[in-house]
C-alpha cells in the first residue's frame, strides 16, 4: 500500500497542479490571473511527461564513462520544444491583454462583459 | 536606474560574462545540456538586463528594432538553408550526412548550424518582444 | 532515497506554490510566487535526469515569462484582482470531475522510474545505443532534437518567429486614441 502511495505520488500531484491551475483559469476573472493559471498547467503537463521519462538508478541522457542506464531521452526532446511553445503562446496572449486593457480600460472580465452589454 | 553607480559598474562588468556564457552553451549542447535555445534566451538577457539599467533608449540605440527583426528571419533562413544546401548536394531535405566528406562529420557540422539558426531566432525574438512591451508601456 | 526524499519535498513545495498563486489577490506578488514555482519546477527536472529541459524551464519560465508578466503589470497598472462576484460552486464541481477522471486512469500506470516501463522499451534503446556512433553528439538529446527529428525543431523555429511578428503586430504600432470616451474607471 505505502508502496503502491510512493510510485503514484508523482502523478497524483502532477494532477492536483493540473487542477488547480484549471480551476485558476475558470473561476478567476483578472486576464493576467488567468494566464498565470495557464502556464501552471502547462508545466505540470511537463513534469507528468519527465516523469514517464525518469529511470530509477539512471543518469542524464549524455553518453558518458562508465554509465549503463539512461533516461529516456525522447520525453525530454517533447518538453524542450512544449516549453518554447509555451512562452510563445504566453507572449502572445500577455500583448492582447494590453491591447484589450488600451479598448476597455480594465483586465477584469466582469468589467469587460459590462461595458460590452452597454453598447 | 541611471544614478545607481554600484548597478552601473556591475552591469558593466557581468555583461560580457553573460555573453561568454550564451557562447559556451551554444557552442557545447552537444557535449553538455545546452544548445541553441537556452543560449539564445541567455544571449537576449544581456540586452534586456543593459535596457533596464541604462535605459531603453540607449538600449535600442545599441540594438536597432530593424537588426533584431532581420536577425530572427535570418535564423529562420539559416536552419532552412541548411536543408535547402542538402538537397543541392543530392541527399533529402535536411539530410545532414550529405554535407561534408563522411556521414558522421556531416551530421556534426548540420547540427551545429542549425543550432546557430535556432539560437539567433530565438534571441533576436526574444529581445524584439521585450522592446515592444517595454516601449508600449512608455507610450 | 535521497532522489526520492527531494522529489517528495519539492513536489509538495509545487503544491503550496500553486495554491498560493491561486488564493493570492495581490498582482505583483501572484507574479513572484510564479517565478518561485518555474525554479521549483526546473530543480524537479534536475533531480528527474533532465538536465536539458531543467535549463530551458529556469531560462525561458523563470526568466523571460516573469520579466513579460512583470512588464504587462507595468503597463495596465493594475495592482489587486477583484472578488469573484459569483460562488465557485460550478468551477469546483468540473475540477472535482477531471481530477478524479484523470486519477482514474493512472491507477494501473506503471511505477515510477519503472525501467521495464512501455515507454522505455520500444524506440528508445535505438537512440540510446546509437546516436553517438550515428551522428557524433554525446548528447543524445541534441541529437534527437536537430537530427533525428530536426522537422520538429524547424517548426518550432517558426512558431517562436511567428511569435515575434504577432506581437510585433498587436502592440508595436502607435497607441490609439482612445475610442469609448468616458468610459475609464
């Protein structure tokens, strides 16, 4: 049982990360908050991914003497490119917030919605 | 910023360190964790770290926008001229082993080019990104 | 046991982080607490043998993202998020949902650091024992990244330089006039 617990920590944390940066995004109506929530759960999809990669008793995937066991090197390749990704994708949502905040004079959404529905 | 003489003279004198670093992690990803990524980030640190402490007029005085936005098309056109340069010499697109005398070597030199694609594009964006955010603000 | 002593420690420190960011009304410190949680991230990679990825997280996360939230703060000046005006019944309830359906499926994954694990079996010996020999890089990830799945890295090449240009588009032209009058709070 404390076994089964010790090789599933990992993942179950990585999904309470994954949770709680959903939750940021639906239920927080600052437009940065919310981007904030975004990238936490984008970079607890990379450490569940890291963590399918990771070898008990192996080392970083650089060939080396004297090591028999390596990570897997193919998780790591993923992540590397989700990562730039990532601030891409984040960059570009933090320019339309300030564009949105030039339009409207406010990030909250709830300010937003109101002076939408005045029009 | 401009009156903190002890920022000043420490900028000074840990920016061309920085840039050692970019270097030496660019150069040596493929003998060590690195490559073109973290040092094009590292690379872009150095401007954005002179921006702050000089001023983002002196900074893009050093840096013009017009360099950085033909840097990262000219990243961009390195790593697909390197697959461009495969296919003339006979081999597939971006098939590195044709470009030198034997496979192996050819497999070197293409991944250190294209590398050095990778790293340009990502600092110039990186520092194009940074100076239109930080030159909206002044507005 | 000392790898697994840390990864614990850090993994919970994860977790009170994110927490942190979630309850935190305070803009600028929400901002820190997210620099807090990349390095905290990328010190998990460290000790999960990815060191290449440990280097991008705490280079582009810790460094680049922080600097752009800091700098989209500085420019809408905005300083405290405002109450929710509803109860969060709903959100909870969907959250609730995934997280159970998402525990449901790591039930029978394999044990961590398994190294008879699927995911180690199939195509990642042939890059392990390999790479060095086939393309003359100790470092297998490079290898992979740039040659054998060099498409992938022109791709994202590009979608780092069609970045640039969106942002260049949206933000790097003159600030308009103001077009709704009356209307700033």
């Amino acid at each position: 049982m404390i076994d089964y617990l010790l090789n599933h920590y990992n993942y179950w944390i990585v999904i309470f990360l994954m949770m709680v940066g959903f939750y940021t995004v639906i239920s927080r109506g600052n437009l940065i908050k919310k981007i904030a929530g975004l990238s936490i759960f984008q970079v607890s999809v990379f450490l569940l991914y890291i963590s399918i990669g990771n070898v008990t008793g192996g080392t970083v995937p650089i060939v080396t003497e004297g090591a028999t066991v390596y990570s897997n090197p193919l998780p790591h390749v993923l992540i590397l490119t989700a990562i730039v990704v990532g601030v891409a994708t984040t960059a570009l949502g933090l320019a339309l917030i300030v564009r949105i905040n030039e339009a409207y004079g406010s990030i909250e959404e709830a300010d937003i919605h109101d002076q939408d529905k005045s029009l | 910023m401009k009156h903190n003489l002890i920022l000043r003279v420490v900028t000074k004198l840990l920016i061309p360190v920085i840039v050692l670093f970019a270097l030496y992690v660019q150069f040596h990803g493929d003998y060590g964790p690195g490559g073109g990524f973290q040092a094009g980030v590292i690379f872009s640190v150095t401007f954005i770290l002179y921006a702050l402490i000089y001023g983002l007029d002196t900074a893009q005085r050093v840096m013009p926008m017009g360099v950085l936005r033909a840097l990262a098309s000219l990243g961009v056109l390195i790593y697909a001229g390197t697959g461009v340069a495969a296919l003339l010499k006979g081999g597939n697109y971006l098939d590195y082993g044709v470009l030198a005398a034997s496979p192996v070597a050819g497999q070197h030199l293409g991944i250190l080019v294209i590398e050095l694609g990778v790293g340009i594009t990502v600092s110039s964006v990186m520092l194009l990104i940074f100076f239109t955010f930080a030159g909206r603000g002044r507005a | 046991m000392i790898d697994a002593l840390i990864d614990i420690t850090l993994l919970a420190f994860l977790a009170i982080t994110a927490i942190a960011i979630m309850r935190t009304r305070n803009l600028f410190a929400v901002i820190m607490l997210f620099g807090i949680f990349s390095f905290l991230t990328a010190g998990l990679f460290v000790v999960m043998d990815a060191a290449d990825v440990a280097f991008t997280e705490a280079a582009v996360g810790a460094g680049i993202s922080t600097v752009l939230m800091l700098g989209t703060l500085a420019i809408t000046k905005e300083h405290n998020e405002q109450l929710p005006a509803h109860r969060p019944w709903l959100p909870l309830l969907v959250v609730s949902v995934t997280g159970a359906a998402l525990v449901y499926g790591t039930l029978d994954i394999p044990a961590f650091g398994d190294p008879q694990a699927p995911s180690h079996l199939h195509v990642a010996p042939r890059y392990i024992e390999q790479s060095l020999s086939e393309t003359g890089v100790p470092n297998m990830v490079t290898a992979v990244l740039a040659s054998y799945r060099g498409f992938d890295t022109l791709g994202e090449v590009t979608v780092i330089f069609t970045a640039g240009i969106g942002v260049l588009l949206i933000i790097g032209g003159q600030v308009q006039r103001k077009r709704r009058k009356g209307n700033k709070k």
